[in-house]
C-alpha cells in the first residue's frame, strides 16, 4: 500500500519530486504521462488544483493531479503518472480510485486523460468500470514539401502579437471560435501571459491575421518543442470572418514559419470526430500519429 496525501500546493521540493518523477516516465513510455496545464500547475503559486502523492517507503511512486476548475461541461479532469520503477504494486488503482473518490466527495463527474493511449491505462480504466468518452488524435508531417500559401483574404495581413497589447482580442477571438471545446474556449487573459513566460514562447511565431483597422480576425500560435519538432498550438478564426480560406491561409503561414526557423516536423492535436477538421488536415499532408483518450464512469 502506498502512502497517499493530498496537497492544496506545492513547496519547490515536492514540485522538483514531480518533475523528475514526470520526466521518467515520458523517456520510458515515449509520451508525456500528463498535459502542459499540468506543468504549469506545477508552478509556486498557482491554484485550482489537489495534487495527490503516492510513496512508498519514503519515496515518491506515483502522482496525479485534479483539475478542479474543470472544463467547460463541469466535469474534474485528472491525470497521473507512476513512475516506471513503482509499477504493476498497485500504485495506478490506488491512486486513480482516491481521485474518483475526492470528485465523488465534491459531487462532480470527473474525466482522466490517458496520455498515449497505452496498453496499461486502458487495462486500469476497465479494472475501475470506466469508458472511452474522447480521443484526442495527435497529427504530424514533415515540414518539407509544403503546399503553396494561398493568398489572404482581401484587405487582411499579417502580423506578429505583441505582448502586453494583443491577449484580450486574442482571448476574445478564441471564445468565439472554440466555443464548442470543454478547454480551449476557457482560455483567459491571464492564461496567454503564463504562456509568454514560458521558455518556448516566441511572439514571431505568434500570427495575428488583422483587417484594415487592426481588427483581430484570427490567429495562428505556433510552439517550438526541440530543433525538429514544432506544433500548430492553436489556430483560431472569428466565427464572422470564417469561410473566405483565412483558416488555411493562418495554417501554411504558421506551418511556413516553422520550417523557416530550421524545425523538421509538425504536428498538431485534433478531435478524432471532427471530421471536417481532420479533413482538412489530411489534404495538407497530416496523417494520425498517436492518440490521447479521455475515460469517464
């Protein structure tokens, strides 16, 4: 049995524990065992979280972590990692029935993401009696070859964002086109600044399409992770502005960028039943590459 606590926050020793514990896992599994909102909840200082540890003789085995602002439907989303060492004693069920117990006390639905779709979440998640309510594709493509950019809409251009004037249009552009999506459309003012301390954060690879008044119309944010890998972060267009090809303009113009900046590889993350947007990204050249799952009770 593993010796489980709860904590409101962190202290920089148990956060440097987390990490290292995080880091383990991804270089055995290949995947991150949690998302990049979990990294951030790390951080001295921020809240909206239950972090839950596991030791076993002192030593740290397993963590998860509790969203407990959620996402847009109300649902708790959790996420956990055990580090590769501490396996196949029990650490994941305990860890995993103690997070649907706390969102059970809270009297919310909780969701878990399984990062990977690997073959030991999906044993666990039927041991617990959950089910696959969401995948989440993971889409790549090489950088070579990129189709030809099409023109602009008439009286649109491009430019980069500028910290400390552009994150409430952008935010507002965001709601707008992510309305529909239990996180994306949750995104804050304050979100976009914790990202730009981020070390990745380049505001040129931060594509702001404006019309002739430097009216948002839409935006694509692109990441670097390595020398070879970036991402299509997010690409978003005004609801009002959509169905003039600005969408896919943003998207070889982010995708244009990061090749030029000597990266090899992109991918990008896509609900697996949008189908008109996986449409769109197979005739640019992405094709599936791995998956993240989602389980519910």
């Amino acid at each position: 049995m593993a010796d489980l606590t709860w904590h409101d926050a962190l202290d920089p020793e148990q956060a440097e524990e987390i990490t290292r514990l995080l880091a383990e896992a991804e270089e055995v599994d290949g995947v991150a065992p949690v998302g990049e909102a979990v990294h951030l909840r790390l951080r001295p200082g921020a809240s909206g979280s239950a972090h839950l540890l596991a030791r076993v003789g002192g030593a740290l085995a397993g963590y998860a972590h509790l969203d407990l602002l959620g996402d847009s439907d109300g649902n708790l989303v959790a996420e956990l990692a055990v580090r590769p060492g501490s396996r196949r004693a029990g650490v994941g069920s305990e860890l995993a029935g103690a997070v649907l117990g706390a969102a059970a006390e809270r009297g919310k639905p909780v969701r878990a993401w399984a990062h990977g779709d690997r073959e030991g979440a999906t044993g666990l998640a039927a041991k617990l009696g959950l089910r696959r309510v969401r995948e989440l594709w993971v889409m790549r493509r090489e950088l070579a070859g990129l189709p030809e950019a099409p023109p602009l809409p008439e009286g649109v251009s491009l430019r980069a964002f500028a910290p400390g004037r552009d994150e409430d249009a952008v935010v507002r552009v965001n709601a707008r086109a992510f309305s529909w999506h239990p996180e994306q459309g949750a995104m804050t003012a304050d979100d976009v600044r914790l990202k730009e301390a981020e070390d990745w954060f380049d505001p040129s690879g931060f594509l702001l399409a404006v019309d002739a008044d430097d009216r948002l119309l839409g935006f694509h944010w692109t990441k670097r992770h390595d020398e070879s890998m970036g991402e299509v972060y997010v690409v978003g267009v005004d609801p009002d502005a959509q169905g003039g090809g600005l969408g896919k303009a943003l998207t070889l113009a982010g995708l244009v960028h990061l090749k030029n900046t000597g990266l090899r590889d992109v991918h990008l993350y896509v609900e697996s039943d949008n189908s008109p947007a996986v449409r769109v990204y197979t005739r640019l050249g992405f094709s599936r590459w791995k998956a993240d799952v989602q389980y519910a009770l």
